[in-house]
C-alpha cells in the first residue's frame, strides 16, 4: 500500500467509528483520532513516508511485527503496546482496517461502561 493510500484509508476507516474525534494536539502533521478522549489512531510523519500507529494487544503486536515487515514498534509510543504501519506490500487494505478497529475496540473496551460507544466485543466483527 503506498503512503497516501495507507494514510487516507486509515482516517476513512476511523472516522466512520462512534463517538470518534479528530485532533492535531502535537502539531499539523500528527492527526490525531480518539474516542472519548481516549487516542486509538495517530496518523504522523511526511508525506513520502507516513506512519500510522495504533493500539494492539501486546501478543498480537508481537506476531504482526514478526509476520510483517512494514509493522514496527510504536513510533513514539509504549513499544509493547502500540505498533506502527509503514507503507509497503505487505499490508493491505483489509488488515488495515482490521488494525485500526482493533485499536478502537482495545480502547473502547477501557472507557466505563457507560461511556463506551459500542459492545467492544462484538464491533467490527464480520460473520
């Protein structure tokens, strides 16, 4: 996936989320997307060369960096429980969304009960 591929694909998909919000607290190249306050997406990096971080379960994260080679440590982030997605094949589109909805439900699945926008888990399941 090329980089402006990889990083519209990502905003696409976190945008159509419930109680989602867009933000650029670290400056104009870092979009930043929450849920309740709460980040589960950053979008950073120049334009030749995005990365799109996200939140994963600590195993998980360990097996996608082993599987694949554009998925690295969380850029800037706690190296065990973030990854990051760097442009390249090995990626596709429906990974990606899995990724960006898995960070979604890790962070929904932290909020109190009352406050989470969804049953994380059975969102963005497909049968």
């Amino acid at each position: 996936m090329d980089a402006r591929l990889l990083t519209s694909h990502a905003m696409r998909v976190a945008e159509q989320f419930p109680a989602v919000t867009q933000e650029q607290p670290f400056g104009p190249d870092v979009e930043v997307f929450k849920v309740h306050g709460r980040i589960f997406l950053l979008v950073m990096g120049p334009p030749d060369r995005p990365l799109v971080t996200v939140k994963a379960d600590p195993f998980d994260a360990a097996e996608l960096r082993a599987a694949f080679a554009d998925i690295v440590t969380g850029h800037h982030m706690n190296k065990r429980h973030w990854i990051s997605i760097a442009p390249g094949d090995a990626v596709d589109r429906d990974l990606l969304r899995e990724l960006v909805t898995d960070s979604y439900r890790l962070v929904v699945a932290r909020l109190p009960a009352r406050r989470r926008p969804v049953d994380p888990e059975t969102f963005g399941y497909r049968p």
